[in-house]
C-alpha cells in the first residue's frame, strides 16, 4: 500500500478535490484536480512522464506525499474519473436544492461588495477581513447576552410564579368541576322527568284522537241503522235513503284501522253490528229486485193491432234504474250474490221478449201474405214439390202478386229490423248501465259517491266507441243478451226462410236489406258498434248469402238443364226472358244499395248458365233452324245488356254481340246460295280443281267443268228466275226469324252482301278460268241491286 506523510497538518475532509502533479511535472498536460474518492479516469498515454515516476503529489489545503508502484498509480489514476462524476452529480443536486436569494439579499449582498470593493481582487485578504466581521459580531453578541443576565433571572422568576398561579387555578377548576358534575347529574335526571312527561302527554293526546276516530267513523247514524233496519224500497225517498245509508255502512265497514283494534270488545261489537245489518239488507235488496224482475218477466204484452211493431220496455228500465246506486253497491260488497241477479233477471225478461218477438214474426208473417194465421200456415206448410219451377215465372195476374210480394218482402223486413234493433240497444244499454257492466271494483269505490248526486240515481260514465278495450265486460254483456234474446235468432232465420219462398229472388231482398241494416246505412240510429244486435245480424247476413248463393245455384242449374219445347217455333228462349226478369228484378232491389259484390257474382253465374243452355241448341232436335234462333237470342241478350248497362256484365255483353254476329253469319254462309244452288254446285268445283293444281286456262277442258256445261248452267238462272229465288229467300228468312226483334231488315240487309261477294266471286272466276268464252251471267250487279230493293219495299 502506499504510505502518505502529512506536512503538519490536517487530513483532508473525504470528498474533497485534490490538485495532483507529479514530482517531475508533466510538460503534456497540467496537474488535474481528482475527487479522493475512486473514479475511472480516462487512459493517459504511456509515454507521459507522468507514468514514468513512481511518486505523485496531492495538492490540497495541507500538502500530502504518496509513494507507491506503477501499477497502484494507475489504478489510483483511474479511480479518480468516477469519483469526479459523483461529485459533479452531487453538485448538480446541490444546485438544484439551491433557493434564490431574495431582492433584499441580493441589495446587502451588492452593498457589501460595493462597500469592499478594493478587497475584491484579493481574495484571502477580503475572506480574512469577513472572518474578523463576523468575529466581532459574535462578540458582540456575547456581550448583550452577558449584559441581559439580570433580566434573564427576572423572566425566570416569572414564569415560576406563572407556573405556581396555573397550579392554583387547576385546583379551583377541579373543585368547580366536582361541582358541576353534581349539577349536571340533577340535570340529565331533570331532563328524563321532562321527556317522560311529555312522552305521557304525546300519547295521551293520540291515544284520544285514535278514541274520538273510533268513535266518530265507526259510528253509524240512528238515521242509516233505521233505513238499513226496515230496508224499505217502496218509494224513490225510500230508495234514496237506503242508498245513503248503505254508502254510510260500507264507509264504516271499509275504514283502515289497525289489526289491533279489532281486538278491541266494543270495536269487535260495532263491526258484528255493521256485518248483520249489511247482511239483512243485501238479503231484503236481492229479494224485492228478484220479484221485480219476476213482475215484469210475468207481465202481458199490450196488444199493438195488426202492425209489425214490438212494445217498447222502457217503463221498465226506469222501474229499475233508481235501483242502479244500490246494485253498484252489492256489487262492490258482494260480488258473489250480486252476480245471481243478472241469471235471474235474463231468466225471467227471457220468457218475456220470447213471447213479444215471436209475436212480432207472426204479425210479420201475416204481413208478407195479406192472409189470416190460418191459411198462412197452410202455405208455409205446402210441399215445395208442387211448385213450379225457379225459372218460370208466373203470368198475368199471378204475376203481379209475385211483383206485390218481392216488393213486401224488404218493406216487412225492414219493419221487422227497425224493431228489433231499438229493442236490443235499449236492452244493451240498460244491461250496461243497471249490472254495471264494464266498470272493475276500483271504479265503483271511485263512482259510488257520485251515483248519487243531487239525490238522484247517476247513470255510469259512457265511453265513447273504440276508445277503450273491454273484452270481459263486453263477453258479459253478449252472453246475458244471448239468453235473454235466445229465441230471436232462430226466429228470424225462420223468417228470412220465408222470405225466400215467397218469390225466387226473396233471398237476394233478404241479403240487401240484411246488408244495409249490418253496414249502418240507417244512418245515426244504427246499433253501436260491437253491440250484440250487430253480431246477430252478421251470423243471420252469412246465412242469407249462403242462402242466395244455393238460390242462384239452383237457378244455374235449372237453366242449363231446361230443355226448349219441342214445337219451338223460334223466338226468345224462356231461360233468357227469366235470365232478363231477374236482371230486372235485382238490378230494382239494388237501386239504393251500393254493396253489389254478391249479386254481381250471381250475375255473371246466371249470365254464363244462360249462354251454356243457348249453346246446346245446337245438339237439340228443334224444327227451326237453329242458328237463327241462336242469333235472335244473343241479340236479345245483347240489346238488354245494352239498355241496363251492369258494368259487371260488360263482358258478357261483348260476348253476346259477337255470338250473335257468328250466327247471322253462319246463317247468311248456308242460305245464300240456295238462289243460285247448280251454279254455287259448279264453282265450287272449280275452286276445288283450282285448289288441287289445275291451272287457270286448263280447267275449261275438264269434262264436268268445260265452257258447255258452264254455258247450261248459266242458262237455267235468267233474272226473273233469280229475282224469284231470292223472294222465296226472303219468305224463308221471314219464317225463321220471330216477329219480336225485327231482325229480318238486318238478315236481309246482310243475305244482300253476300249474295253480292258470291256474285262477284262468279264473275272473277269467269273472267280467270273462262277468258275469251264471251260467257257471262244472264243478270248484272244492277240487276241483282234492283231485286233486293224491290222486294224489300213490296214487303215494307
């Protein structure tokens, strides 16, 4: 190790920077100043004579001499670049910890240079003169306290006599705070007196509130226990009392008092009494109502004549309306009784409206005849075997009875259904109103005290249509007008049944009818909506349209198998006259009605069957010729068409106009040549040679078709003989075609353009097969002109 001997004096303080040359000196670089500690220092060149010495010195405040080999000084040389950094790290904190003098500071600091400003240049001298100063302050501050030492004694001779004067006062505070916890404990006792006091009065006060509230809600006037007592509901004061004092009971009974209470004797007595009174008076309520309704539902219908009319029941719905308040009231206490009264109510007005509605359908039954009860029911009950068939209508007087009873048939029935219809509204609305039907029990707690406003019976709020959603209520009220109406239904379907065999249409009457009264074209008085007439009325509407679609079947079929007479002498075919009749006859019912979905169907159903029967004349063995029979009804069919103008028929009636053009033709195509037969024969021949190949010029010397056998033809048809073929024609024609479409101007107007186009065609094939021949026929185009206008006017 390396041994230092000290110069007389002090080690230096670790840490501290060392100046460091070499005993010889380094001409290369200047003795550096090394941290004691070790640091890598950075490599120094060998060749510096720094290295090449085994002695090195430290400069510091004392002077100090190390002597130790090569190699410890390098690595003492290297140790010292670390400890440098460290330093240099130290110093860097140093500063950053360094305050910022202030400008006070800084003002003393530049006064005192400014003060020694000669001393600055040197600084040992200007450090020395600062010690002194400092010095001297030092001393003097020693002098002062030296000086202050009496007053010191003296501030040390207070503070005890301040410490034996707080011991005191600790000793009086101690004995006022015995004291006081004395008065304290009769405080806190004190206070507990007080808050038990009052404990007792906040109790007693309430204990007297729950008294007087017992005493004043549980308590029923003598006046309501009197009304409950003798439950009289003989009068409308009457009612009106019992109804206040039931409101009152249930008031009493429906208090919020707490379960306790109840165990309370004179609480537990006053409840028994409200419950028996309660109890006796819904008994002797259900009662009376119960032989009210039995009254009415006995009761006899005032006799109305001979109209279709109903009685109406209004005297008894207001015989049971001031009973509404009382019924809401059973039914909010009692729903297990008060649901009885709407079974005993439809049982007995059930046999009430079953005797006026069937006598209202008899009276309407009597109605559609003009007959008495007796041969009435020898029609209804006559074998429908023995009636004539759909299709045939009734002549003459029979005729117009037929016309008198389709006519009666929606005037009855609308007759029939303007009475039913008040009768089940009012019904529907009384049932609501009277049971309440629609409103829950939190609803009649809220209304119960104003049903009786004013001290008269309120009827329950109505909704108006669609704003609200009911579908338990409404089921209540259908299923209790479904027995309380339980015959209506069948007995109107007996009646349409009788509608419809009174006339061949009488069904389709019944469906328009039907239609407007489901449909509202009554205007404001109809039903409301999703009543339980409406329903009825839709179930009795789907059976009249299945009614009417069998009547129209049955009508289809009957007209298609419906075979022409055997002697037909032409004409319009009955099945077409019935097909126009019921035209007639529907398109008459339907004249204020715009629901025309189901009779247009029939339509086109009749109108196809008629065209399907006038097709099988074709296949029939009928002494008339058929096409012109075919055309005449076609024809017919067409200019009806025409005259009604059925939109849903326009098919039908273009259908029918082409028909009847296909058929004139086909008539015109056979007869027109009969006038000229051995000459129609013979081009016709020719035509056909034409047809195989022959050549033009070469079918005159074919043997059946040369210029000699066409010169014998053409000599046999001179124009008289021509002119009198064809009146022979147009006699014909005339036998043919019937009287009541004057269709033979038309036939005849069409037989002349084709003998025409035959003409021609004559003349063409003349002048094509037999050019040069000079044959010609005996009667020109002027000729035949002439003919056709000269028998047209001898037969005007």
């Amino acid at each position: 190790m390396p041994t230092a001997q000290p110069s007389g004096q002090k080690p230096p303080v670790p840490g501290a920077r060392i100046p460091l040359s070499g005993s010889g000196g380094c001409p290369c670089r200047p003795a550096p100043t090394v941290p004691a500690s070790p640091v890598p220092a950075s490599p120094i060149p060998a060749s510096c004579p720094l290295w090449a010495s085994l002695d090195f010195e430290l400069h510091s405040e004392k002077f100090y001499k190390w002597t130790s080999s090569s190699l410890e000084k390098k690595t003492f040389l290297r140790m010292q670049r670390p400890q440098e950094h460290g330093q240099e790290a130290e110093l860097q904190e140093g500063l950053s910890a360094f305050q910022e003098v202030t400008p006070e500071e800084a003002t003393a600091v530049l006064a005192l240079l400014e003060e020694h400003e000669p001393l600055l240049n040197h600084s040992v001298a200007f450090a020395e003169h600062l010690g002194q100063e400092l010095q001297g302050l030092e001393e003097a501050n020693l002098r002062a306290i030296i000086s202050s030492e009496q007053q010191v004694a003296q501030l040390l001779s207070a503070l005890d006599e301040a410490l034996a004067e707080v011991g005191r006062v600790e000793e009086t505070l101690r004995v006022c705070d015995e004291l006081l916890e004395a008065v304290r404990q009769q405080m806190e006792h004190i206070h507990r007196d007080s808050s038990l006091l009052h404990r007792l009065a906040s109790n007693r006060t309430r204990l007297m509130d729950e008294i007087v509230f017992l005493t004043s809600q549980l308590q029923l006037s003598q006046e309501h226990h009197t009304a409950l007592s003798r439950a009289d509901l003989s009068s409308p004061a009457a009612i009106r009392a019992c109804t206040a004092a039931a409101q009152a009971l249930s008031s009493c009974m429906d208090l919020p008092i707490h379960p306790s209470y109840r165990k309370l004797q004179a609480v537990a007595e006053q409840l028994i009494l409200f419950e028996t009174l309660k109890q006796n008076f819904e008994s002797a309520f259900i009662h009376h109502i119960t032989n009210i309704f039995e009254l009415q539902g006995n009761s006899q219908a005032p006799a109305l004549g001979h109209s279709v009319a109903v009685p109406s029941h209004g005297p008894h719905h207001e015989e049971l309306l001031p009973y509404t308040p009382l019924m809401a009231w059973l039914k909010n206490t009692s729903p297990a009784l008060f649901w009885d009264l709407p079974k005993v109510y439809s049982q007995n007005l059930g046999r009430l409206y079953e005797r006026e509605i069937k006598a209202l359908f008899e009276q309407a039954k009597m109605s559609l005849s003009g007959r008495r009860k007796g041969s009435l029911q020898e029609t209804w009950e006559k074998p429908t075997g023995t009636r004539q068939p759909r299709w045939s209508f009734p002549r003459s007087r029979e005729s117009q009875e037929d016309t008198l009873a389709r006519g009666n048939i929606g005037r009855v029935l609308e007759q029939v259904l303007s009475e039913i219809q008040p009768l089940c509204t009012s019904e529907q609305q009384f049932l609501q109103e009277f049971f309440w039907l629609g409103c829950n029990s939190m609803e009649l707690q809220a209304l119960e005290g104003s049903a009786t406003k004013g001290g008269e019976p309120m009827a329950p709020p109505e909704d108006p249509p669609h704003t609200k959603t009911r579908s338990q209520p409404e089921e209540a009220t259908t299923h209790l007008l479904s027995e309380i109406f339980s015959c209506l239904e069948p007995e109107l379907r007996a009646f349409l049944d009788v509608c419809s065999t009174l006339h061949p249409l009488g069904c389709l009457q019944v469906l328009v009818t039907l239609s407007d009264s489901v449909f509202g074209t009554w205007g404001p008085s109809s039903a409301p909506p999703l009543s339980f007439l409406d329903s009825l009325l839709g179930n009795v509407l789907l059976l009249a349209k299945s009614n009417f679609n069998k009547c129209i079947g049955t009508l289809c079929k009957e007209i298609e198998e419906a075979r022409p007479p055997s002697r037909m002498r032409g004409g319009v075919l009955p099945c077409v006259s019935r097909f126009q009749e019921l035209l007639a006859s529907s398109e008459e019912m339907l004249r204020t009605s715009q629901r025309r979905g189901e009779l247009d169907k029939a339509q086109l159903r009749l109108a196809s069957s008629v065209f399907s029967s006038i097709n099988s004349l074709s296949s029939a063995n009928l002494k008339v010729n058929t096409d012109m029979v075919m055309m005449e009804n076609f024809h017919h069919i067409h200019n009806f068409l025409c005259q009604r103008n059925i939109p849903c028929l326009e098919s039908k009636k273009r259908e029918a106009k082409q028909r009847s053009r296909e058929h004139m033709e086909k008539y015109v195509t056979t007869h027109v040549g009969q006038p000229l037969e051995r000459l129609k024969n013979f081009f016709e021949g020719v035509k056909a040679r034409l047809a195989q190949g022959v050549k033009e010029e070469e079918v005159s010397f074919q043997l059946a078709y040369s210029k000699q056998e066409l010169r014998k033809v053409v000599e046999k048809y001179p124009g008289k003989e021509v002119k009198r073929a064809l009146e022979t024609l147009y006699r014909t024609i005339h036998k043919h075609l019937s009287p009541e479409e004057n269709l033979l101007p038309v036939v005849w107007q069409a037989m002349e353009q084709g003998f025409i186009r035959q003409y021609r065609e004559f003349e063409d094939l003349i002048q094509r097969c037999y050019a040069g021949a000079g044959i010609a026929l005996d009667f020109t185009m002027e000729d035949l002109l002439s003919y056709f206008n000269s028998i047209t006017t001898s037969n005007m």
